[in-house]
C-alpha cells in the first residue's frame, strides 16, 4: 500500500481518519475517481475497526470528497466537491448560526450592486427576456408558494450566472437559499411580494438601458426594502431582527 497514512490515537480515531484522507487529497495524493484499499485492508492499516473507519467515510461522504459504491465493482472512491454540496453546507451553517438580517444585508451590499455593474455591461436580450419572464411569473403568484421556492432564487441566479463567476454565485445562490427559508418562517405578506417584484422591474429596465450606476443603486435599494420588509413581518411564529430568528411571544 503506497499511503503515507499513520495509526489514529484513541480518543478522537474517526476525526484523524478524516484528516489525514482530506490532507492526502488536498496535497494531491489522492485524485478525483481513485478508489481507496479495501475495508479490511484500510482499517487494519488504520490500526482501527471498521466501524470506525465508516464513521469517517461518512464525514468524508458529508464534505463531499467521497463516493461509497455499492456491488461488485463498488467501494470508496475519491469524488470531487460540487458547488450544491457547498452552498448546502454554507445553507445549514446560516440557519445553526441564525446571524441577523443586518449580516445578510451587509455581504449582500457588498456583492450584488457589483454583480448587477457586470451584468449592465454584458446581458444579452435572451437574458433580459428570461428575467421579464421571471418578474411576471411573480406576478401571477398572490400565494407566494412558487415565488419564495423558485423565482426569487432564479432571479438573482440569472444575475451572477451572467457574470460568469462561480465564487460569486457560490456565495449569493446561499445567501438567497438562506435568505428563503428565513421567509418561509416570518410568513412575508403579498405586499412585500409586490415590493420585490416591483424592485425586480426596476433592475432590469436598468440592465435593458446598459446603465451600470443605475443598476447598482435600484440593487442597492432594493437589498435595503428586503431588510425592511423582513424585520416588519410580524405574521409567523418566528420573527427576524437584526439579531436572528426569534420566537414570537403570543398570548394564549
């Protein structure tokens, strides 16, 4: 076995397990479709059991390096990371960490007006059709069940798509997923509906017209009339504050 792996102390054998297979591929040891050594072999290897080598391979399997295949031909195989495992990991770390609307509001500020500026510079007709389309279709949801699942997302996802930059769509598709599920909660009303869609329009004339400045600042307002619409719905069980989530107290 040509691994440089070493035997795990006692006291914390899965989480050493994990490291050193993530070191190994992060140093390139290991590569993208490589199959590790059987589980007999692995473990012994290890000096370890193999229910503990499962339990690392499961942590593995959570980050999204690993693929466990099943059958003849299966068994542990080196995966590489896609931007979904990612940004639910970003997801599931906001919803824990429940930060405030403020600290959505900030990173938003600072990303997306510079989104929209690349966008001004580069959208296409099709693509100022796709999001007419989008904005419409928002419209004609009084319920919001689609609007809070779907578009909402797909619109901000057209945006940073258009800019070609993964990191930034990384980052602003959980932001947006985060930002969604908050929603779902703090139950927002039509008129806050209305207000994005209205927000919605006034971005892309700005895009239509190819005016960067002006598509940064109707972004600028409308991440600022989100903020607003939120911390004033006060229909859910839960409400937001520029502190996080919170249980709404009501009388019995």
């Amino acid at each position: 076995m040509g691994f440089k792996f070493e035997t795990v102390k006692a006291n914390r054998i899965s989480q050493n397990i994990v490291e050193q297979i993530r070191s190994a591929i992060l140093d390139g040891e290991l590569k993208i479709g490589d199959q590790l050594p059987s589980e007999k072999n692995f473990a012994r290897h290890f000096g370890v059991s193999k229910s503990s080598l499962r339990e690392a391979y499961r942590v593995l399997e959570a980050f999204g390096l690993l693929e466990i295949r099943q059958g003849m031909t299966g068994g542990a195989f080196i995966k590489e990371v896609d931007l979904t495992t990612v940004k639910n990991c970003l997801v599931n770390y906001f919803f824990f960490q429940n930060p405030g609307i403020r600290n959505y509001t900030q990173i938003r500020t600072f990303i997306e007006p510079e989104v929209v500026k690349i966008c001004a510079g580069k959208i296409t007709d099709e693509e100022i059709e796709y999001l007419e389309n989008n904005i419409l279709a928002m419209e004609q949801e009084p319920d919001g069940k689609s609007f809070i699942s779907d578009l909402d997302i797909a619109f901000h996802k057209k945006l940073v798509d258009i800019t070609g930059n993964e990191i930034i769509s990384l980052i602003v598709e959980s932001i947006q997923t985060a930002l969604i599920n908050i929603k779902r909660i703090v139950h927002t009303d039509e008129q806050f509906l209305k207000m994005v869609c209205n927000d919605h329009r006034k971005i892309v004339n700005a895009l239509r017209e190819h005016d960067p400045e002006k598509a940064s600042k109707a972004m600028l307002k409308h991440i600022n009339e989100v903020e607003k619409g939120m911390l004033a719905s006060k229909s859910g069980a839960m409400i937001i504050t520029e502190e996080g989530l919170l249980m709404q107290n009501r009388k019995n």
